[in-house]
C-alpha cells in the first residue's frame, strides 16, 4: 500500500486541443510547489487527475498544503493506493478506516471503475466496501442520501485507490497560461486580493510599489515585500519592482491645485507601471480598485485613470463590497499583513476635498504644467526588482 494524493483537475478539463498545454503547464506548477516539501515526489496523469507518490520520507500533510495553493486544481484528495484485488482493497480499508472517516458518523461508498475489465462492477465494489467498514466499525451508519463522509473506490488501469472526500483545490487555470500582467500592489487590503484573482484566471504577476521616501519608510517596504511572498506561494515566482515617485509628489503638491493632487498621483503610477509592462513583457496593468470606495474610485475618477494608461486595466475586485474583498484577503492569507499600520504615498498626501467628478480637461490643463516626460523617465530610473518566491 502507497500513500498517494490525488489532484483532481479543474475547468482545463474542458479545454480541447489546448489540453496538453495545460497539463504540462500544470504539471510544472505542482513541481514547483513541491519544491521545498520532504521527500521526493512522482507523477502519473490520467482520467483527469493526477496521481502524486511520494517516497518513504514524503511529508504528505506539508505537501497537500502547498497543493492546495496551485490554480488549475479542484481538489485535493489524501488517499491510499493498493493492487486491483478486493482482498488487498479490504485490507487498506480496514488499516487505513479511521483516517478516511475522521470524526464523521455516517458514510456511503461510491465506486468508480475505470478498468471495465475488472470483475467486481461498481455496486458490488460498493457493497463489499461497505460490509467491510461496518464490520470494522459497526457504530458507522450508512446515509446514501446525505453521508457525513463518502469512501471512494477507484479501479483504475494501473493500480486502485481509497480515499475520502478531498479538499477543496485553488481553482481557476494554471498561472501563466493566461499571459502576464503587472500588479500595482501598495500596502493596503485591495490589491494583493486583485492579484491573487488574475492569477487565479491564469495570469503570471509581476508587481510594482510605488513609494515616497523619505516620506514612506523601509517598514512599509517590508510590508509589501511580505504581501508580495504570501502572493508568490499562490503564483509562482514574481518579481516586485519599487520605483521612487518623491520627485512627482512634490512637484504636484507645489504646482497643481489640491483637490486634484490624488488622481494626478494615480495617472503618474499608470503611466509609469505601463512602461515598465512593456518593458518586462506583461500585457496589463491590474489594480485592487473597486467601484465608489473611495473618491479616486468613482467612474469618473477611474476614466480620468484609464486615459494615462495605454493598455487595459483589469480591476478584479471592481464589484465587491470591502467586506467581501476582506474575507478573500483572509482567505488567501494576506489579511494580517495588510492590516499592519503603515505610511501609504496615497495618505501623506491626501487632499481635504478630493475632486470626485473630475473632468479630463481640467486635468489636462493641470498637466500642461509639468514636464510629464522628464518627471516619468527620473522615476523610472529609480526602479529596481527583486524576485520573490
Ligand atoms: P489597496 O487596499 O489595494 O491599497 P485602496 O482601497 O487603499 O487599495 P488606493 O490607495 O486608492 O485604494 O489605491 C487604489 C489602487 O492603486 C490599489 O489597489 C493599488 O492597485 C494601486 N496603488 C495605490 N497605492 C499604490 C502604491 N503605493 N504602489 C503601488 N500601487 C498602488
Ligand atoms: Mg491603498
């Protein structure tokens, strides 16, 4: 007997003729999520799921854990391999009974049976199982309706496997086969949220701070660079640039009017995480704002934006209740670094009355202003990255 975890495949199941794509490139991510686990793993894919076998030093429990961190996957199921042979399933079933059952107190088995030349067929895989386990524990009650647990059998080509119910996977599609985009991450609840959902619909990230210095310090730094790591286990390798917009924000607050000063800021960070897209090959710029929060977010605001940016803006979280985009941030564990007090350049300098309808014109006309080319290429100068994950 083998103890093996079985990844259940998610929506690429559906994709036709890119399905070897999307496996390989699957295959890859469970690899690398594996990476710093014990022990040595294998693979073997059919019928929509992959089989991983560990080696005697496998840590399973600290392997399903990063498993369950890899887009592309709907769940993640612990389980037992045994020969094709109702006397060795009964035995695994018997050893292995109180893992798979845990603490509920009703089950049912469901039989799959790949292997049609098998002897036994699915319902008498099923009633042999399951005088197995009341005879094992005869306090179990049978609920075909609404079990508390469910034991699967599978007979497949190879090999059978035991199991229970699984947990649930990531989702989503494997990271990178939905291209790359650049996320603008600040410190706050929003935007490492926004970038785990691009990720999620297969977006490799890369992610820019922006920061003030010295009016923004190296403990917000590291906070962003902590947000930045919890992001990597679920994307991958990214790269967090930070690029200085001091220059810009003081040339906005001693020339252009106040109540102007935020969406100013905001079309400078556009405008600069563009270049850098270009540069580093994403295809667009992805941002945690979410419509009406907050007086930058209003529609006009957001139009005032998009016109500094010269490819798509994609804003995930566009739709959500702050509420709703905290219990995501919970979720994917970015919350409590989020939360931590830290100096935004947004907040230090913050207009008392910021302009919720703002008018492009107007905007513009502010801009004639500055020398927008020069201030860009000085900020861009200041930009540096470092790999994360
Ligand atoms: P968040 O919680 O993500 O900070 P927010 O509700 O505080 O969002 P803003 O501060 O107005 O909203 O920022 C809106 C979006 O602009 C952020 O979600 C982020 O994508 C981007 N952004 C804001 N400040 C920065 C920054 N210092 N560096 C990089 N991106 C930023
Ligand atoms: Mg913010």
């Amino acid at each position: 007997m083998k103890e093996i975890i079985l990844l259940k495949y998610g929506e690429i199941v559906l994709k036709g003729l890119n399905r070897g794509y999307f496996n390989s490139l699957l295959e890859a991510r469970v690899r690398r999520a594996l990476k710093d686990v014990r022990g040595d793993f294998s693979f073997d894919y059919a019928q929509s799921t992959l089989c991983v076998y560990g080696d005697e030093e496998a840590d399973y429990a600290g392997a399903a854990d990063k498993l369950k961190k890899v887009f592309g996957i709907a769940s993640v199921c612990r389980g037992y391999g045994c020969e094709k042979d109702m006397e060795d399933v009964k035995r695994v079933l018997r050893e292995r009974l109180d893992g798979i059952v845990g603490g509920a107190k009703t089950f049912k088995c469901d039989a799959k049976r790949s292997d049609k030349k098998f002897p036994l067929k699915s319902p008498e895989i099923c009633a042999v199982c399951g005088g197995e386990v009341l005879s094992a524990r005869p306090d179990l009650k049978v609920d075909v309706i609404d079990p508390e647990c469910v034991i699967t059998i599978e007979i497949r080509d190879r090999a059978a496997f035991i199991h229970g119910r699984g947990e649930k996977g990531a989702g989503g599609v494997p990271v990178g086969s939905g291209g790359r985009a650049m996320l603008l991450l600040s410190g706050g609840i929003d935007s490492p949220v926004a970038g785990h959902m691009m990720a999620k619909r297969g977006a490799a990230i890369d992610a820019v701070y922006f920061e003030t210095p010295p009016y923004t310090g190296e403990a917000a730094k590291q906070k962003v660079r902590a947000l930045a790591r919890i992001l990597s286990e679920w994307c991958g390798e990214l790269h967090l640039h930070s690029v200085s917009l001091t220059e810009i924000q003081e040339t906005l607050a001693a020339n252009c009017r106040e109540k102007l000063f935020t969406l100013l800021l905001r079309r400078f960070m556009m405008r600069a995480a563009c270049a850098l897209a270009h540069k580093y090959g994403a295809g667009c710029l992805v941002t945690g704002e979410s419509m009406g929060q907050v007086a930058s977010q209003t529609m006009a605001a957001l139009a005032v934006t998009d016109d500094a940016s010269d490819m798509p803006v994609m804003r995930p979280c566009i739709g959500l209740d702050k509420d709703e985009i905290v219990v995501r941030a919970r979720e994917i564990g970015t919350f409590e670094t989020s939360i931590l007090p830290y100096e935004d350049c947004c907040t230090v300098f913050t207009p008392r009355h910021p302009d919720t309808r703002p008018e492009l014109a107007e905007i513009l006309e502010e801009e004639a202003k500055l020398d927008i080319a020069g201030l860009l290429e000085r900020a861009l100068a200041t930009d540096r990255f470092e790999r994360i994950g």
